[in-house]
C-alpha cells in the first residue's frame, strides 16, 4: 500500500521532510519513503490511501503511564492529598486494589483507545491491581492485541500488599516477560516492573533481581519522584537510590527509571554509565507537586531522557509542549527546553522502544515498522524540514489525528476505531466506573 499526498514529518535525518510524500508499507513495515509522484511511478499498481492533504507523521511513542488509573476520571477523592505520598496512599492505592480482571480490561481498552486517537502507537505502561494480580498483564496484552497497539507492559511489585500479594506480582512478571520476549511476537513486550525505592526493601528488591536473571528485558521503576524517597534511601540503606538500583543490577538500555526529579549528579551519572533511560513526565510532575526534573542536566550529561504522561493526558503533543514549559519555567530561562523537548520526543523515545522492539519505531523509514499517523493540520506559517519542530509543539495536537496505523494495519480510520466498538466499551466504562467510586 502506498499512503501518502500531504506534508511528511519523517523523524530520518536522511530525508526529513517531503512537501508532497508517499510511503510504501508492504505488510508490517515500511519500504520506502519518496516524493508521492515518484513512488506512485515507481508502484502504479499498488493499492494508493490518499491522505488528501493532511499531515502524515511517525506513530509517537509514550514512554510511561498507567492505564489502570482511568476511572479515576470525574472522581471524587474522601481523604486528604496535601502531598505525594498521601497522593499515593488515598487514591491510587485505593483505587487499584479494587481492580477485577474485568475492570484491568476496560482501563486498558479505554486508555489505549484514548491513545490510538492521539496519535500514540507505542505504549509504556506500569500496571496496578493488587486485588487480580494474577492474568492481569495477560489480560492487558489481550487488550493491546485486540486494539493492535504496540506495548510494553509490566506489573507494579512493591512491599505495600503483604508477602502474598508481593510473591503474586514476581510471579506476573516472569510469567509475562517470558511468554512475551520472544521473537515470535513483536507487538507486546514485558518489563519487570517494580514500584518504587521506598516501597521496596532490600530483600523484596534482591528477590525481584534474582526472579528476573536470565530474562529478557529490564525494570521499569518509578526514580526519586516525590521528595520522600531519596531520604528513605539514604536512611535505611546509606545510599541514594540510583546507587541502590545500580549495586543491585537493575540498571541497564533495558531498563527504565521513571521521573528522576530529585536525582543528584552522581545518579545521573549512573544513568549514563549504564546506558539506562530517564523517562520525564511533566504534567504529573507539575500536578503532584513533586518539582521538576533535572532534564537539561540530564542530557548535558548524556542520559537517554524520554517522555512520558504518567496517566495525566494521552497527547504526546502535550506533555511534549509541557515539557519544554516546565524547562524554561525551572531553570529561569526561556531559551532553554525547546530542542530538548523535541529531543525527548523524536530522538529519545524511538531510542528507548529500539531496546525493546526488533524494528525501529518514531521514524518514517524503510525498514521501520509501519507505525504512522496522519493529522487534520493546515498549517498558518510555512511548514518544512526548519520549522516542523515549532508547529509540533505549539501547532499540533493529539485531537488533530485523523488516522493512526500500527504494524501496517489501520487502527483508526477517519477518527473512527477499526478494531473495536468504542461506544461499547466507554459504556462499559461508564457502568463499571462507579462500584469503585462508590467505595472510595
Ligand atoms: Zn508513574
């Protein structure tokens, strides 16, 4: 198939803009990248999706969030949240422990739908439901496959629950990471994914490290997020948390270390010398209250950093634009944030799912999967290889996706989903949504 006749964002230094483009797709991947005429030539016999104008992009990529916390949407929440642990502790970890099977079904379905129609096509997601451990990260790949939205997805391990609940979720993530690490497969992956330092003591964290030896994939893990965690390190174990991670070989390309907003210089420096990704998540940094992380610093040292929305929005445009906010915001200065922002975006996310996924994603390609998206976006200023990087962060918008492909096949259609009736399932939603409102 080729789709193509509008503006084409490829994210491939090579060939980074065309003015009238076309792509040829041949099953999951993409063969070619060329202007429309020339490849239309080229194939006059292959099938041809007019995108009539619109924008066509790579698939963007959310590098951290949770599906479980979407009927939490509209909530009202009874005890106090005056900090992130009372965040913590009054909403999120009474929300997930009321989770059914069928309830991880439906957040996930509805989380990767919201995400499908912003242009996602690349999903990280930490997942929680301490009450249905057991399936649950099967259940969401189900969802993802039925969708056919690209994840990777892991089960939140903490000390929190009790021994039981504790040895249940190991046991989620080996058994997920070892049916999902194949090279069968590549549309769902696993991480071994553990809450966070001051959830976790150092026998439940050795025992996380030796259940996941020899397995494919790394840890995914929430980083010195509120204010609280660094201390409890430094306190209970005599050592930061990046320290604590590193002595105990979590680190590593495969790995994911989630917010870093209080991490010093010399855990910093770690991230680098492993190899280890940062993933930065602006909004919930702003809305918890945590402060802002160390971004321009991070990478002015080399950290991979990617971008996330941590459960705060689905639109990668968004958290992108926040992103670059916050930096100037942080650092008194507004020259500061907007390459990083982009960089985080279109150069770091697709480093970071190349860790875990055979092909390239985040870049229009040949050879990458066929992960792509087109947008409703006529543009108000010249749009072109100089200036694309300004209309994505204050022109774009996630409500502006039309249709968004994954592994080749159309998920969405003209705002329409094509694997699933989404009225169906947000009624579902809908329905379910109060039980657990009720008892909050
Ligand atoms: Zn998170």
């Amino acid at each position: 198939m080729i789709v193509g006749n509008g503006r084409v964002i490829t994210n491939d230094p090579s060939n980074p803009f065309l003015e009238t483009g076309a792509i040829l797709v041949r099953g999951k991947v993409i063969e070619e990248v060329r202007e429309l005429a020339a490849l239309r030539a080229a194939y006059p016999h292959e099938p041809f999706h007019d995108v009539a104008g619109r924008v066509v992009m790579p698939g963007l990529i959310n590098a951290h969030t949770h599906a479980y916390s979407h009927y939490a949407r509209g909530m009202g929440v009874t005890g106090p949240t005056r900090d992130f642990v009372e965040i913590l502790e009054n909403l999120w970890w009474r929300l997930d422990r009321m989770l059914t099977l069928e309830d991880v079904e439906l957040n996930t379905t509805t989380t990767f739908v919201e995400s499908i129609r912003n242009g996602v096509t690349t999903i990280f997601d930490h997942h929680s439901s301490p009450g249905a451990v057991e399936g649950s990260l099967f259940t969401q790949a189900e969802a993802a496959r039925r969708l056919g939205i690209r994840a990777s997805l892991c089960y939140e391990t903490s000390d929190r629950d009790g021994a039981e609940v504790f040895g249940q979720a190991v046991a989620e993530n080996v058994a997920f990471m070892r049916a999902s690490n194949t090279g069968e497969q590549d549309l769902v992956r696993g991480l071994f994914g553990v809450h966070a330092s001051f959830t976790m003591s150092q026998p439940s964290l050795e025992a996380c490290v030796a259940a996941a030896e020899g397995l494919r994939g790394g840890f995914h893990v929430h980083t010195a997020e509120g204010p609280g965690d660094e201390p409890d390190a430094v306190e209970k174990y005599g050592q930061r948390i990046l320290a604590r991670f590193h002595d105990l070989g979590m680190l590593g390309p495969e790995s994911i270390a989630v917010h870093c907003v209080h991490a010093d210089d010399d855990e910093l420096d770690r991230l680098v010398a492993t190899g280890t990704p940062m993933v930065h998540n602006p909004h919930s940094n702003m809305g918890n209250a945590v402060g802002g992380a160390p971004v321009v610093e991070a990478l002015g040292k080399g950290v991979r950093v990617g971008l996330g929305t941590d459960a705060y929005t689905a639109d990668m445009f968004a958290s992108a634009s926040v992103a670059k906010i916050l930096a100037s915001h942080r650092l008194g200065d507004p020259t500061v944030g907007f390459g990083e922002a982009m960089t985080l975006l279109f150069g770091n996310n697709p480093a970071i799912a190349a860790a875990h996924f055979a092909r390239p994603v985040g870049v229009l390609a040949p050879g990458a999967y066929a992960d792509l998206i087109t947008l409703d976006y006529d543009p108000i200023t010249p749009l072109h290889a100089g200036s694309y990087a300004g209309h994505i962060l204050f022109g774009m918008s996630g409500r502006m996706v039309n249709d968004t492909m994954v592994d080749g096949r159309w998920v969405m259609r003209d705002r329409v989903i094509q694997t699933l009736d989404e009225a169906q399932v947000n009624a579902r939603s809908c329905a379910a949504a109060p039980r657990i409102w009720a008892r909050m």
